[in-house]
C-alpha cells in the first residue's frame, strides 16, 4: 500500500497577549487620544505624571503644510509629543503612585512659557491632551506616539523641549527650533546653530512631503 501523505504541521496561531508591550502602548495611547483638547497650559494645575501632546492650529507659513493636514482630517496630528515623570524618576527611583506631585502640570507649563518667550509664536495657537499614567508605562507610552506620528518637533525640527543648560555650559550651539522661534532669553547665549532659518524650512517641508 502506498504510504499516506501527512501534512505538514500549520504554524500556530499568534497568541493574543494582553500585557505585551505593544499592546500596552496601544492602550496608553488610545487613552491620550481620546483625552479632551485643552488650553496650553491646562487652565488649572493637576497632580500626576503621565505623557502629553501638543497641538498647533495657527496660520504661520512655516507650518502651513501642518495646517492643511489638520484641515483635511478630523482627527489633529501633534507637532510635539513628551513625557514628564515623577520625582525622582531620572535617578531609577520607581513611584509606585504616578498621581503624586505635578510632574506634568509643570511640564505644560514649562512649554507655555518657552512659546511666550519667542517673537513669532502665539501661545493661543496652541492646544494639549495629557494623561496621567503609571510611571512604568510613561516611557512606552511617548515612545508609541512618536513612531505613530512623528511629529515635526520631536523628528525633524529639534530644541523645543530643552532647557538651560545652566551657567558654564552656553558654549553647545543654539537649537534648530531656537533658529526658527528665536527669544528664549538663555537660548540667545548659546553658540550659533550650524543649520539655517531656511535650511531648517525646507526641512520641515520635507519632513509633509
């Protein structure tokens, strides 16, 4: 008798699992995209760490090709996405209640103060979503965001999120976002910035196309 032919064994199927971390930056953000639009900064100070977006929806040429983008969707991409985490994160201290202090509060607010700062931005223009988060999953989080969206001042245009880089230390170049939005008092005595105003322009026309 002629033998039987087996078939060869199928691959399993993928196994579902919830606490991959795919998953879990999925859900953390989900969560911030449906989050309400606020006022940058948020009109009240809150308690918490967690991730955040920033949203642009003014008329500058700069941003234009951003401008027909959030046009022609309903749904508004970022021009920035971050993180703040709770105090003591930075030295590998973990908190295990992610509620406690205003590590993000403080953050937006950071981020009002560096748009007032500069000559050609206003801080109307702008809107924010925030969630607090466990501070385990807050880096999974914002790293999420940025490859889903890869907004404009985390990829292509970077120094918005900086900060002085205190006395003794102003000889690093001045950042390509302190190119295109010059104001910020301690920026102005960086060294200069190797990458032109309009160098940096077609950069970002570039970054839409």
């Amino acid at each position: 008798m002629p033998k039987k032919e087996t078939e060869p064994p199928r691959e399993p199927s993928p196994l579902f699992n919830p606490l991959d971390k795919k998953q879990l930056a999925t859900s953390v953000g989900e969560a911030l995209l449906s989050a309400d639009l606020h006022p940058l900064p948020p009109h009240s100070r809150f308690s918490g760490a967690g991730v955040y977006a920033i949203y642009y929806f003014g008329d500058s040429p700069i941003y234009r090709m951003l401008t027909k983008l959030n046009t022609d969707q309903p749904c508004p991409v970022p021009i920035y996405v971050g993180k703040a985490i709770p105090i003591g994160g930075r030295k590998g201290e973990l908190q295990f209640d992610a509620t406690i202090g205003s590590a993000l509060s403080k953050r937006l607010s950071e981020h009002a103060e560096s748009i007032r700062q500069v000559k050609n931005l206003s801080l109307q223009d702008f809107k924010c979503r925030y969630l607090v988060v466990d501070d385990i999953w807050i880096p999974l989080g914002e790293s999420l965001l940025i490859r889903q969206f890869r907004p404009l001042w985390n990829v292509a245009i970077d120094g918005f999120g900086n900060h002085d880089p205190g006395s003794g230390r102003h000889r690093q170049q001045n950042s390509p976002w302190d190119v295109l939005h010059p104001g910020r008092s301690w920026a102005e005595r960086l060294a200069p910035c190797t990458k032109t105003r309009q160098g940096l322009i077609a950069q970002i026309d570039k970054h839409f196309g």
